[in-house]
C-alpha cells in the first residue's frame, strides 16, 4: 500500500492523472518514481539541483531558443495562459475535476484545430502550447502546425496536416562534414544515444495527438538550433506578412535563421516500436510502456504497480534522495515536512530491511566511478554499505597494470577503507595515497616558472555577437598565477583577463591577452582538457587570429596537445597518482582542495594566516577551520564574500552575484550581456565576483602542486 508517514493510505477511487511528457522521462529512468511524482505531497524530494542558478540558466537559454523559434511564426496563438498546477508544462495533472482550466485549455485547442470544418473555409493555424488530452495522455506541443494541403488542380482540399513541432535547444550541425547531423547509427535501425531521448519526446506527443485527431495525418519534427548557420540579429522580416503567411513563407524564413526544421517521421516510428530500456523492464516496445505507465497512474494500489523494480545503480542520481536526516527544531520536534518520508527511503528500506538512519551513511551507490555490473553484483550479495565491503571485492582483474599509478579498483578501495576507518573511529585522521616515483617523474619534465591558467567560457544557444554560431564558444576571462623557481613557497597571481564590454566578441582580445601571460617560457598547466579544447577551437578560426602576429599564433598553438609546449593536464596526474580521504575518489578540483588542505603541513603554513594578497583579495586567510578543526572549502569560503548595495552603499550578500562554480561564471556573464536593467554597480559587483572565482580556480591548481611537493619532500 502507499506509504503515508508510516501508515497505509487508501484509495476509494482511484484518482485521476495524467501521463505527461516530464513523467514519461522519469518514468524512463525508473518507473517507481511515478508513485512519487503522483503523491509531491507525501514524498519529499531534493531540490538542491532545481535550485542550483546553473539549471536556471540552461531553461533560460531554452526559453530563449524557444521564444526565438515563436517569432518565426508570426501567426501563431498561444494556448492559456495555463493557470495552476498546470501552469508548469508536463506536470503532473491530478484529479481533473479540481482543475476545470485544464478543459478549458484543451477546449480553445479544439476550436482553433477544428475552426472552418462545418463551413469548408479552413485556413492555417498554429498553435502554442496547444492542450492535447486523449484518454490518460495529456500533452501540450510546443508549436502545432495545421497545415491545409489543397488539390492544384480542384482548389479543394486534399489533406489536413498537423505538424506537431518540439522546439528543443539541443545542438545541431547540418555541415555535410559534420557529425552532429547524424541521428541514426551505421545500422540505420536504431537511433543514436544522444539523440534518443529528443526523440521519445516527440514521439510521446505524436502519439498522442494522433489518438485525440485520428482524421488528420500527423506528423514528427524537431526544431534545433543549426550550428553549421551564422547569427545575424533577429530576422524581422517574418512582420512584415499581413496574412497568415503560407508553409514556404515561414520554412524561407526559418531557413534564414539560425534554426533548422527537420522531419523526424520515420525516427518516431521506431522509437514508438523499438524495445525500450528502463530499470524493471522486460522487452516491451516504447509505445507499450507509456501505455502501461498511463494505465497503472489511475490504479487504486499505485506502489504494488511497480513493486518488482529493483534497486540499482540507476538509484545513485535519484531525485528523491534526501542527503542528511533534518535536524529538531528549538522545541525538538521536526516539522511535517521534515518527518516526510524520501522516496529513495522507501525504495532502498523495502528492499534491504534498512532503518532511515542507516540510509544516511554512504551507499554503494556513491562508490566513485562504479559500474552497473557492480552495483548489481554488491547489491545481489546484500552488500548494500560501503562499510559492508572489503578489500577482496577490488581485487583488479586487470593483467599489467601499472604498478606507479593508482588503478580505479585501487581509487575505490581507498575511498571505501577510508570511510570504514571514519567510522569506527571519531578521531581518524585524513590519510592520503601518493605513487611518488611517477609523479616525480613527471614532476621533473615541468620547467620554471610555472603558468597555472584558467579559462571561463560561454556558449549560448543565440549568440552574442553577429557573425557568430548557436553554440560557439566566447571565451571571455582567464586567470594567471606564477610559481617561480626557488620561491615554490610563494605563488603570485601575475595576470588576469575579463571581458565586460557588451556588443564585442572578447575571442581576439583574449588570444593576445593569453599570450602576452605566457610568452616567457615556462610549463603551463590546465586542470582537465577545457583549456586544450577551447584555445585549438579559437585558433582555427581566422576571424580571431587575423590580427595575430606570427609569434603569438606560435607561440599558443605550442601549447595544444601535439605543439612543442603542450599544457600538462593536472587532473590526470592527480587521476594517476593521488588520492586524499574526503575527496569521494574524485579528481575533480573542487573535490580535492579543502581535502588536501587537511592533509598538507605545508598549505595550512602557507595559507593559515592571512597574508595572501592580490588585486582582489587582501590580507586574505585561505586555510580556515571549523568547529571540528577541519579545513573549511576554500569556494565556501568565498561564497561568503560580501558585496556591495547600490542604494545604500554598506555591505550585503548578493546571491546572485556569488560565482563558486563554472557555470555559474557562465549565468553571471550573461547577465552583464544582457541584462540592460544592471546599474553600474551591480556590474562592478558580478565582475568582481568573476574576478574572485577564476583567480581562486588558478590559486586551487598551484595549492595543488604545493601540496604535492611537500608530500615528496617528506
């Protein structure tokens, strides 16, 4: 029965829900998130990532591309405005009776569908978010194109087509030499990974809108931004047609713009038939699936429906999982919601007879960079705890390996043992894992001084400046610090570079600010490939390397993976050769720096007091502890930096413009491009806290490096 804060919930009728296109998606990554999704007020679920200002920012650049899309049917009606629960598309849709909008929406959907049928004077319509419901399916298209084919010779009509158009921000590339154009494998059988799940959503709302109007021939498209077209400006010629304009009028017009109008038909149809992976699956077509979905929503017992679906790897992102148990209030009692139960608690306690509590310690689902193989193997074996497993289950089957890095089995049994030693004893001490001789090797290949860079960049799906492609990159800040032979005890931030002019492309003015930082020689280093990616990507394109001497094209193409100076990849070498408790196994940065703060005499000596100093920070203290005398992340550190208010000039946090991450650089900048409403001050606010953030990315690599020697000097 439905878990209900412990007690079984009954259901006199069973209720009345939809199946959407967002809980055909979930469904596909397991199905016995339905039963949450259908129950939000019994089931908590973790909003951290819908919170995150990075998510917000990619649904904004779909909105644009979307908004860009609408203005090339200029004809077109809008549906609504939904009001709601159904004012979010795809939600969940229960109990119609309390939402007597969602008639009204499918019934103005009618009326302009079916307009001019009784009296023979059909014409074109498109619609907007149209409202498509048929039995328990419920839709609503981004474009629905009805489009009247008429006889040449008789005038009459011939067909009445309905177009039912996703507009989808997905890249594209419709370049002959491309391969991004490609949405079928070799085989031409099956449809590519990348492109399927775009797919299964067209194919879900044509299948419904060809149940709902079985006498119209339907059809499948994909509208996508074209990365093989370059950006003009907005093409306003689509408002200069005083009358419905005709399907070659508005496919001209598209064809002009940055978007591309592609005819999915024959891919529908296979991803409609083709057999559907999703856990608990059992061969079952797509089009058998949804079915299934829909029908079990309106069951009266909606948790037996999908009771048999097991746990698994695909449990490690799931959305229902709650982190930590809620701390009691002042007066000892959590709040209703606190006591709520997490769909993951559900799952994971029916499953292995867990208590909540024991749910809170690591699973082996939050082993770094498992396998579903071995997930399922653990989970078969009742070992459901990183605490329940030993160093026999990383036995490496591997032949050869070698012995002067760290292999993956190796990595995971370091994070698995350094938990078991956490927990069974309060005063553990972090411990770290360095295969020296390699990476001295290495070490001894780097020449002085050395260059820790960092690029940020943008790549919006409407670019910001002409002459531009969706998608291409913008590279607009790098941060520089310097570690100079026989001061390894000291790392000086030497340059740095930042583009706050609206309405110019920074690409050239970057290529000559970056070789103007590195031009004295010296081993640069990169943390992962991005670096390596973007400045090939920029030095392939004459139009930022025109005004390049030939020094300076020489000079940064010696830094690319096969040029005589090539930028060392410190995230490999710290894949290779290190690993640090506290660091979840991971190589990634972030992950490494407040870890390895624990771990080096050498960092809390340097950066324990407060004394680093640069253009944006001043007498600056790095190393901070909390009340348990570990080391404070250095990016919390910084979030916590305060800005200054325009209307009255103090102090005060500003959310919005605390940059701790890429991604967030990339909302930020978008922000000072776009947003005219900024004032002067709000600008010079995200553009410090730009500044900031990059310069600690270069700070963390250097704190690295440190690190490292000292490990190899002990």
């Amino acid at each position: 029965m439905m878990a209900n804060h412990g007690s079984a919930k009954k259901l006199v009728d069973p209720p009345l829900r939809y199946l959407t296109k967002s809980l055909v998606r979930t469904a596909l990554t397991c199905p016995r998130k339905l039963v949450y999704a259908a129950n939000p007020t019994d089931f908590r679920r973790n909003d951290i990532v819908v919170k995150d200002p990075f998510v917000h920012h990619l649904a904004d650049e779909g909105q644009r591309f979307g908004n860009y899309c609408r203005r090339l049917f200029p004809h077109g009606v809008e549906i609504g405005p939904p009001s709601g629960s159904i004012a979010k598309k795809g939600s969940m849709i229960d109990n119609a009776h309390a939402f007597p909008d969602l008639e009204e929406l499918v019934a103005q959907t009618n009326h302009f569908i079916r307009k001019g049928e009784n009296s023979g004077h059909q014409q074109r319509v498109t619609i907007f978010e149209a409202a498509v419901r048929s039995g328990p399916f419920y839709v609503r298209p981004d474009i629905l194109d009805k489009i009247i084919h008429t006889n040449t010779t008789s005038r009459t009509i011939s067909q009445t087509e309905l177009r039912v158009i996703e507009v989808k921000s997905k890249s594209y590339d419709s370049r002959p030499s491309s391969k991004r154009g490609q949405m079928w494998n070799g085989d031409k059988k099956s449809i590519k990974a990348i492109f399927l799940p775009y797919i299964q959503d067209i194919a879900f709302q044509s299948f419904v809108v060809r149940r709902a109007f079985p006498d119209y021939r339907v059809s499948s498209w994909l509208m996508l931004p074209d990365r093989g077209k370059i950006w003009n400006g907005f093409n306003n010629n689509t408002s200069l047609f005083t009358e419905v304009p005709t399907l070659d009028d508005t496919l001209n017009a598209i064809n002009e713009s940055t978007a591309i109008l592609l005819n999915v038909d024959e891919l529908v149809e296979v991803a409609l038939s083709s057999r559907v992976s999703f856990p608990g699956s059992n061969g079952e077509t797509f089009e058998d699936a949804v079915k299934h979905w829909a029908e079990q929503l309106s069951s009266n017992n909606l948790e037996a429906s999908f009771s048999e679906i097991s746990i698994g790897s695909q449990c490690a992102s799931c959305i229902y999982r709650i982190n930590s148990l809620p701390d009691k209030g002042q007066s000892g009692e959590n709040s209703q919601e606190d006591i709520m139960p997490s769909g993951f608690d559900v799952c994971w306690q029916q499953a292995t007879g867990l208590g909540r509590d024991a749910l809170q310690q690591p699973l082996v689902v939050d082993l770094y960079g498992y396998t579903r193989e071995t997930i399922k193997k653990f989970i078969e074996q009742k070992k459901f705890l990183l605490k329940d497993l030993s160093a026999d289950d990383f036995q490496s089957k591997k032949e050869c390996e070698p012995k002067d890095k760290i292999s993956s089995t190796q990595r995971q049994w370091y994070q698995v043992s350094s938990w078991q030693n956490e927990s069974m004893n309060a005063f553990h001490e972090p411990q770290y894992v360095l295969k020296r001789d390699g990476l001295r090797k290495e070490m001894e290949r780097w020449h002085y001084p050395w260059h820790f860079i960092d690029f940020e960049t943008a790549s919006p799906v409407l670019p910001y400046y002409p002459d531009m492609a969706p998608y291409e990159i913008v590279a607009f800040q790098f941060s520089h610090h310097i570690i100079y032979e026989n001061q390894t005890h000291e790392v000086c931030h030497a340059s740095e570079f930042l583009h706050n002019e609206t309405g110019v492309c920074p690409n050239e003015q970057f290529l000559h600010a970056l070789y103007n930082a590195i031009r004295t020689g010296g081993t640069v280093f990169q943390w992962s490939p991005h670096e390596n990616s973007v400045l090939s990507s920029l030095l392939s394109s004459n139009l930022y390397t025109s005004s390049l001497s030939t020094q300076e094209k020489n000079t940064l193409s010696a830094l690319l993976r096969d040029g005589n100076r090539p930028m060392v990849d410190l995230c490999k070498l710290a894949a290779d050769y290190y690993y640090v408790d506290g660091s979840g196994g991971s190589s990634s940065i972030k992950r490494l720096l407040a870890p390895t703060m624990n771990v080096s005499a050498r960092l809390k000596h340097i950066y324990g007091r407060p004394s680093y100093n640069s253009n944006n920070f001043v007498n600056f203290q790095w190393y901070q502890q909390d009340s348990k005398g570990r080391a404070i992340d250095p990016y919390k550190i910084l979030s916590g930096i305060h800005q200054v208010n325009d209307n009255n000039n103090e102090e005060t946090h500003e959310e919005t413009s605390s940059v701790t991450h890429g991604g967030g650089a990339a909302t930020v900048f978008h922000e000072l491009q776009c947003n005219i409403d900024l004032s002067e001050q709000d600008r010079r606010n995200r553009e410090q806290s730009l500044l900031r953030y990059c310069e600690l990315d270069t700070l963390s690599m250097a704190m690295i490096v440190q690190a490292w020697q000292g490990f190899l000097e002990r």
